[in-house]
C-alpha cells in the first residue's frame, strides 16, 4: 500500500468547500505517490465545522488552530482562512515541521509574506500558494506556446479581472472590505490572480505606475459579519462601517529584461462580470487570449497562416493532449472550475519528495506581493514605482 499524508484544513467557507473537494477527488482520477486523508477540519464555531466536517468528509474537528498545528500526526497544513490569519497559521505550521499550502493572496503585507517564506525555508518544508489559475488546461497549454517561442518577442500583455459582487451600496461590510483582515481589496483579493499569471506566463514584473479607487466609503454593518454570498441581508442593518481597501486597482507594468508593456485592472464594480478572469498576450508571431469565463479554449492567432486564412481561431483544451485532461472525461466532456484545485492538490502531492518543484511556491507568492505593495506605493506617489 502507498504511504498516507494526513491533512488539516483551516478554514470551511468558500474557499474551504473547494480545497475540501479537491482532496476528496484527487485520488479518485489521479495516481499521486502519497494518498491524502482528511483527517481534521478546523475552525471557530464548533458546531458548524462538525456540521461542515460530516458534509465534506473530514474525520475529525478543532476550533484550536494552534494545537492544531502542533499535532504529531498531521503532515499537511492547508490554509483556507480570511487574509489576516495566513502569516501567524503559516509560520507557526513550519516552525512544528508542516508541509503548508496557502491561499492567495499570501499574507496582508510584503513584511509578512517575507517572513511566511523565510519560516518554509528554515523549516525545510514543502510550500504551495493557492494560484488556481495556473492548474488551468488552456493556461498550461499557453505557457507551452510562449516557452516555445511560438509567440515570438511578447509586445503586450492585457490582464483583467472583474467582479460585480459589491455594486450595490447596501452590501454589508465583510472581512474582504476591511484592511485590517484583507489587506487590500480588489487588488490582493482578484489582482494577485492576473499577476501571478502574468508572472508565470511572461517574465516578472519590475516596476508599476497604478490608480486605485474606492466607490462606495462606508457600507451597513450587519452582525456576526458577511459573506460573498449575502446580498439578502443588504437592507436589514442600521449602522454603517468604513470600507478601508480598494474597490477596483488599474495598474501599468514594465517586466525584467523585456521591452514588454503590461495593463491590469482588478475590479469588484463591472456589472455584468461575474468572474472575468482575462489574459491576452500579443507577440511578434502570434497572439493568444484567454478567459476563465470560457475556461476550456482561448484564441489563438498565428502570424505563419496563409494571408487569406488569417485570423483567430478557437482551440478547445479538452483533448488528453492538453495538460491533467487525459485524467478526466473523453475529448470534449468539459471540466470545471473545482477541478482546478483537484490538480493544484495533486501537483503538491506529486511533488512532495522532489528538490525543485513546478507549482507556485511562496516565493512565488512573495513575488506577487512585491508588485501589489509597489501598486499601493505608486497610487499614492502618483509616480512609476520599482517592484
């Protein structure tokens, strides 16, 4: 029989449903070298982690993280919890000798996320960032392309990432609007996501000029906080609270060593958009565009095509041809957005025994907080800032 890794995850909201999914099915498609088992959930109120436990399929459940991470028999450490609580949970998981797995963004500041790093090196131990988005078919298929020079010199890059969850005024204040327990808003929260993607597909970023904007400044407090998902408690509170980070983040890049020009913008205020996550990158050879709305194809334009057969085409990234598809469903039967994670786990499990690893670190995830806090640096300054 294989050797087992026993996991903990901090953290049962949105993000915690998708994790938990995701080891519950990596085993099921993929063949890692070590089998994960789900040994305890962990979060603040006792009766709905148990609750949230039976349903997802943990075997056991703390509201004690700390003791949580001091456990002998859990090997894995995996962070689904708000911004605020990632360096203390992060740190102290590495000092008792965790693997650890972090969502994005890694931590509220660049001092802290350094210090995450510094605390992984020193202990020796495994790390991943939760940069989803890299776990995507199409994008590896990309990243394929552009390593290849099928692209040739990279002139343009154009990231977007925009939501329209908090339009509304009467949204209540939740942790993701407060500094204090994000660290930013659109920026850390949507904009990590197209920078690190920028990172990994192009080069990374030097340095930024950017504009920030906060639409709606205060917004009704509701008790015992909001979720994403609570626009029917919009209306149903008194007080008002102070939101503290950004509503949308719009930034100019310059990337290391390249005449390549960037834009980015992170926004929680484009009606319409649910979850427009998009990456377009223009070369001398070619160009590809690529949309998680679309998760399973991207367009692609190949300068080499005849003058009267020009144009972009749609390729669809569901044949076993493309990167993780070959474990799913036959060519064509689409896969989705938790599948993402399915291969996130099974990449970090994959690589649990190897010197170097492919998937993002967090050094990776440091990387990114250097540009979100030059980003902050150049809102202010009005200035290019360097990262």
């Amino acid at each position: 029989p294989k050797k087992t890794v026993n996991v903990a995850l901090i953290g049962k909201a949105f993000m915690g449903k998708t994790h938990s999914n995701a080891w519950r099915q990596v085993q099921h498609f993929f063949d890692p070298p070590v089998m994960p088992v789900m040994k305890l959930l962990c979060d603040v109120n006792l009766e709905e982690t148990k609750a949230a436990a039976a349903v997802l399929g943990w075997q056991e459940v703390s509201t004690d993280w700390k003791e949580v991470v001091k456990r002998k028999d859990i090997d894995i450490i995996d962070l689904a919890t708000p911004n605020f609580l990632h360096a203390p949970m992060a740190i102290e998981a590495a000092k008792n000798g965790k693997h650890v797995i972090c969502e994005k963004p890694l931590a509220n500041t660049l001092k802290e996320a350094e210090k995450m790093l510094k605390a992984v090196k020193d202990a020796g131990v495994k790390n991943m960032c939760g940069y989803t988005y890299r776990f995507n078919p199409a994008i590896q298929t990309i990243k394929k392309m552009i390593d290849g020079g099928e692209l040739g010199n990279l002139f343009h890059v154009r990231a977007t990432y925009q939501q329209d969850w908090i339009v509304d005024p009467d949204f209540p204040l939740n942790w993701r609007l407060e500094k204090a327990t994000a660290g930013s808003g659109a920026l850390g929260d949507i904009g990590a996501h197209i920078t690190d993607l920028a990172h990994f597909l192009v080069g990374e970023i030097s340095e930024v000029s950017a504009a920030t904007e906060t639409f709606v400044k205060e917004r009704p407090i509701v008790a015992g906080g909001a979720t994403i998902d609570d626009k029917k408690l919009a209306g149903k509170a008194t007080k008002k609270g102070a939101v503290t980070v950004d509503d949308a983040a719009i930034y100019l890049a310059r990337f290391k060593g390249k005449n390549t020009l960037g834009t980015f913008e992170a926004t929680r205020f484009a009606p319409g958009r649910r979850n427009y996550n998009c990456i377009e990158i223009y070369g001398s050879k070619g160009s590809v565009i690529w949309n998680q709305e679309d998760m399973h194809q991207f367009l692609y334009y190949n300068g080499a095509d005849k003058p009267d057969r020009q144009g972009f085409r749609k390729v669809l990234a569901t044949d076993p041809a493309h990167p993780f598809v070959s474990h799913w469903w036959p060519s064509g039967h689409n896969i989705g957005y938790e599948h993402l994670f399915v291969h996130e786990m099974y990449e970090f499990l994959r690589q649990l025994g190897s010197k170097t690893v492919t998937h993002p670190t967090f050094e990776d995830g440091v990387k990114c907080q250097r540009v979100l806090d030059a980003v902050e640096k150049a809102a202010k300054s009005r200035r290019w800032e360097k990262v």
